[in-house]
C-alpha cells in the first residue's frame, strides 16, 4: 500500500489566500519526496505604496535535519512573488544535495581509511 505524502501547511499573512500559490508549493514539494513536514509562510507587509513579501519554508526530511530558508522580495507586485517562492525551494535543495555530498565523501574516505589500514 502506498503512503501518501503529508501535508504542507501553508499560511498567508497579511493577504489573501491564493490558489495558485498553493499549486506552486505543492508542486515544488514533488522534487523532495521523502520530507516527513512542511512549512510555508508567505507574508506581505505593507509599507507605504509597495508591498514587500517575506516567504519562509521549512522542510523536515527523515534522517536529516530540518531545512529552512527564507526569502523577501521587494518589487512590490505579485507577479513576482511565484519566483521567491521558487528561490526559497531552491536553496533548500541545495542545502540538500550539499549535505548527501559531504556524507558521501566522509563515507568515501572511511573506506579509503579501512582498506589501508
């Protein structure tokens, strides 16, 4: 049977909720399979005329630590929002693929240190 994958909890502040922020993150969501918990705030502060956003994800990965990152965005509009979004899961993936690296060259040099011994 097939386990299905948690939730993600996604909050707006300050905004309205937006169905289409929603399909992005959870279709950022499909490049990390194994997370075991998610969080996503997307916060927009007004400040005079512009607005400015503040996109903050969590992601929790079995085995691993939890993953943050955080993101503002200063245009001022929505359009461009999407793409912080985009940038906050980006730079969770490469936190990601940085720490399998250094477990694998660790594990890597282990076996070096074994076999000349």
């Amino acid at each position: 049977m097939k386990q299905s994958q948690p939730s993600c909890q996604i909050q707006f502040r300050h905004m309205p909720k937006l169905n289409m922020m929603h399909q992005l993150v959870m279709q950022q969501l499909k490049r990390f399979a194994d997370y075991s918990r998610c969080e996503v705030v997307i916060d927009e502060s007004r400040h005079g005329r512009s607005g400015i956003y503040d996109i903050s994800v969590r992601l929790s990965i079995p085995g691993e630590r939890l993953y943050a990152a955080h993101v503002s965005e200063t245009s001022g509009t929505r359009d461009f929002v999407y793409g912080a979004v985009s940038s906050a899961f980006d730079d969770i993936k490469r936190q990601l693929v940085k720490k399998r690296g250094r477990k694998q060259r660790r594990h890597h040099d282990l076996l070096i240190e074994q076999f000349a011994a």
